[in-house]
C-alpha cells in the first residue's frame, strides 16, 4: 500500500488556548476514520518548526488521500502539504 506524508500548519485562529487542540485533533481522527475506512494512519508526529503536525498514512487510492487532506483543512482548521513517500530501500533498488 502506498504511503503519504501530511504535513499541516495549523491556523492560529483555530483555538483559543492550546489545551483545545486535543478535542480539535480526536475530531479530525474520528471524521478520518468514518469517511475514509481505506485510509490506514501509521503515525502522527508533533513537530517543532514551519508545520505543526506530520502524519504518515497508507492509501491505494489518491483520491482517499486527498479526502484525507481535505478534513484535516477543514476540520483541524490548517493548512496541508502532501507528499508520496517511497521507502529508501525501495527507491535505492529502483536506481
């Protein structure tokens, strides 16, 4: 199964104080979970620089990667970059 990088930058308006953001991140999760069972979420990271947030997905279909894309817009309120991830073994044998 492919696997994606979305990194988001969350608006700064989104939340008042930063003890909101848990309630904002199990709303995400739970609309990604019910609108996109063929979505698998491997890991979600915290980051500490121009984006807020790394979450690395599977997905067979494009498309369920953009519906992904487009919920954590829409319901975490941020903005996204998504990225196809080749595993470095896999690339490395494909040279």
């Amino acid at each position: 199964m492919p696997t994606y990088v979305i990194l988001s930058e969350l608006d700064p308006k989104a939340m008042r104080d930063p003890s909101e953001f848990r309630q904002l991140a199990e709303t995400v999760a739970k609309k990604i979970k019910e609108q996109c069972p063929n979505v698998r979420l491997k890991e979600s990271y915290a980051l500490m620089g121009r984006f807020d947030v790394l979450d690395v997905i599977e997905a067979d279909n494009p498309t369920d990667v953009e519906k992904v894309a487009m919920i954590i817009r829409c319901y975490g309120h941020a903005m996204t970059e998504t990225l196809h991830a080749t595993p470095w073994k896999d690339f490395l044998s494909q040279l």
